[in-house]
C-alpha cells in the first residue's frame, strides 16, 4: 500500500481547507521562516479560532520581531 500524500493529511482541525496548503506555497516559492509563519497565520486565522484574533496577533508579533532583526542587520 502506497503511502498517502502527506500534503493531502491534516492533523488536529481543519483550518487549511484550502486549494494548496501554506506550508507547500512557501517551499515552492522559497519565502524565509518567519514569512512563512506569517503567511500559515494570516491563511488560517478565520478558520481555526471563532470570534479571536489570536492568529493575527501572532503574524503581527513575527513582523515585528522580523523589522526588528533587519533593522539591526541594517544597522
């Protein structure tokens, strides 16, 4: 028996109902973690905490913390 895609899996929650999982667009476009991460939040965050911004909070809080890291990079 052939091993199921694991792009096509979903553990706990279906927050990714979507055409191509955040995870797969960031790989095949080669965005950084942090942007990634960004990207995993502001995809899901309609879908997975009713009624909280829990996720938006966090995108936030990695764009910040990536604005601070190429400030001092910059710097």
């Amino acid at each position: 028996m052939a091993n199921p895609n694991p792009l096509e899996k979903q553990i706990g929650g279906e927050h990714y109902t979507m055409p191509i999982q955040p995870i797969e667009f960031c790989f095949k476009n080669q965005i950084p973690y942090i942007e990634s991460s960004v990207i995993k939040y502001l995809c899901r965050w309609r879908t997975k905490h009713k009624g909280s911004f829990d996720d938006l909070l966090k995108a936030q809080h990695l764009i910040e913390i990536l604005i601070e890291l190429e400030t001092q990079k910059c710097s």
